[in-house]
C-alpha cells in the first residue's frame, strides 16, 4: 500500500474533530451547491507538467497552453504554443478535474519538467500569468518547501483572492510546511481514504489543511493514452478543483471565500452531524 501522505491521518474519524453545526450555514445542500452543474463557463488552470490534450479523459479541453521560459540572465519569456505533459502529473490532476466537471475549459501552465523538477520563479511566473488571465480555479498540485519563495507565493495568494481566482493547492507529502499550501487564502487539500468519491470530501475544522478527498491508490490518466494508479494529495487536490468548478458553473461570480464556504457546508462530515 505504500506510506500515506501526510496529513491524510487528519481525516481518520477517530482523529477528525468533531465539527460545530453552524445553522444560518448547514441549510446548503449538495443539490443546491452544483445539482445539474458540469462545469460549463468554468475555466480552471492546471500548473503543472503539461497536460496530454490527446487523452481520452481529457478530449481537447485545453483551450490554451502557457509556458515559461527563463534564460541565461534569468529573464523570463513566456511561449504560448501547444505542449505535452513531460511527466504525466499534470494530465493526472486534470483528468480528475474533467471526471468530476466535464464541460470546464482547462488552461495548461507547464513549470515542471520530465523529473517533476522545477525552478520555484518559474513557478511564480506560471501562477502569475494564470491569475492574470482570469479564471475561475487554479489547481495546485505542486509547492514549495523553500522559505525564501513564501513571501512571492504569499503576494500571488492575496493577488488571486482579491481577483476571484480560487486557488486549490495540495498539502505536502511530508509533513513539513509548503507554499502556498500554508496560506489562509487558499484552499488546502490532503488524501484520504475516508473519502470514496469526491461528492464525500470531508472538512478539517483544524487547518492548515481545509479538506479531505480521494488520493490514496486512485486509477488516473497518464502519459501515452495510458493510466496509472497513483497516491498522495497531489491527486485529491483536483477532485476539490473540480467540485469547485461545479460551483462555479451553477453561481458565477461567488468569491474564493464563498466557495469554501459551500465546501464546508456540504462536506460529508458537516452533513452527518447535521442529521444527528
């Protein structure tokens, strides 16, 4: 089975606080929040590895590709022309996203290469451009551990709250503070097995990590048409992208806070202690 990720024994239920019902809040129901939403007028960028826009789970959604460039004297150019995954990370995090809304338009930011190695202003640099861009969600299933990039990744954070750009980032895998997972302005995600689909995700009223979702030996897409089961909270972060992304499709214009909001309410945990 492999070692689990950190932060995923947060959402075992002999660990997960008990959550407070909060009534002017627990009205919203799952049917309320994206009933008949697939994501349609959505646009969720995917800073990654590339995304595979051949695969079958992905079916031509990227409408747009950016990748930036760094030269010998450390300027940065960005091209906009078509790119591969070089890992197959990225084409991983965004066929959840279209498994869960299949009408959203992805927007492929490629900063990682063939090794998942990447430089954290090149990073920078993608996220920048995403928010720029203006849309809707941006998935994070990458960070930093470098302390020097927290007060950039910081700034980008506020800058894409104050946009309307949701940022969905994946803890670490270690159990060590990353960027911009650590940030109040996003929305932080870990793996867990409590979860089956990510409809169930479960809510952490004890952050940093907000929510739970699938990411513990997950089938996926992968390079080459293929597929790949997978673990960590790389791969639960796109399941809340996506739900995200729902949404958004049935209320436009909700703000990175609204949305978390929504997720709160009707998170699986919230639910059950609602009924009882």
């Amino acid at each position: 089975m492999g070692l689990r990720p950190a932060w995923s024994s947060q959402f075992q239920r002999d660990k997960l606080p008990p959550v407070r019902p909060l009534p002017l809040l627990d009205r919203i129901t799952p049917e309320e929040a994206w009933g008949g939403s697939t994501g349609a007028g959505v646009r969720v960028a995917v800073v990654d590895s590339g995304i595979d826009n051949n695969h079958p789970d992905i079916a031509a959604a990227v409408r747009a590709w950016c990748e930036p460039l760094r030269d010998e004297q450390n300027n940065i150019s960005f091209s906009f022309e078509p790119h591969n995954d070089a890992f197959g990370h990225g084409t991983a995090c965004a066929g959840i996203i279209r498994g869960i809304a299949p009408d959203v338009e992805l927007v492929s930011v490629r900063v990682l290469g063939a090794r998942l190695s990447g430089a954290g202003v090149i990073f920078a640099a993608g996220l920048r451009w995403a928010i720029e861009q203006g849309v809707q969600v941006v998935n994070l299933s990458l960070g930093t551990t470098v302390n020097d990039f927290r007060e950039g990744l910081h700034e980008l954070a506020d800058l894409a709250a104050f946009h309307n750009v949701l940022l969905v980032t994946a803890a670490n895998n270690m159990p060590v503070p990353s960027y911009p997972s650590m940030f109040a302005s996003v929305i932080s995600v870990a793996a867990t097995e409590e979860a089956t689909r990510a409809e169930d995700l479960l809510y952490n009223p004890a952050p940093p990590v907000n929510f739970g979702a699938p990411g513990i030996n997950i089938d996926v897409a992968w390079l080459d048409s293929g597929r790949m089961t997978v673990m960590g909270n790389s791969f639960a972060a796109p399941q809340i992208s996506g739900l995200a992304a729902r949404i958004l499709g049935k209320h436009p214009g909700l703000t990175p806070w609204q949305v978390k909001t929504v997720l709160r309410a009707i998170s699986k945990n919230v639910r059950e202690a609602r009924a009882d």
